[in-house]
C-alpha cells in the first residue's frame, strides 16, 4: 500500500493517496504485533521500509505544496495587476 502510495504522489494523485492512506492506517492500526522472536525481525524489517517509503512521500507532498503555493501566488499577482490595468 506505502508503494502505491508513492506511485500516486509522484502522479500527483492526492485524492487517491488520501483514500489509500486512510485504508492503511485502518491495516495498520489492527496489525497485531507477534511474539514468535524469528518473525519480530521480518516485522521491523516491513515497519522500517514503511518509513522510509513514508519519508520519501513526505519529501515529495512538501514539493509539490511548494510549488502550488508558488503558483497561487503568482495567480494572485496576476489578478491584481489586471485589476491595476483595468482588466
């Protein structure tokens, strides 16, 4: 699921990452924790990818707000300049 996440942050898909997010917090939640010492490190093994996988979307969902910031801003700019000309 954190790998489609990705996928779907990279397309900028962010209705769908919040729905997939959401599902996985749900699993994530629910996921009982073994107490089989053999099957513990295959458990840290899967959280720790989660969180680089969740530090990777992070990065990206900060960019990509950025960068629509930006291009409010510049949006805004232009309509009051227009409105400055009287267009």
């Amino acid at each position: 699921m954190t790998r489609k996440m990705l996928e779907l942050v990279k397309a900028s898909e962010w209705e769908q990452v919040a729905e997939l997010g959401a599902e996985r917090l749900r699993l994530l939640q629910q996921w009982k924790h073994t107490e089989d010492p053999s099957l513990a490190q295959q458990e840290i093994g899967v959280l720790q990818e989660i969180q680089k996988l969740d530090e990777e979307i992070e990065v990206i969902g900060r960019q990509s707000r950025e960068e629509m910031t930006l291009l409010l801003q510049q949006l805004r700019q232009g309509r009051k300049a227009g409105k400055a000309y009287g267009n």
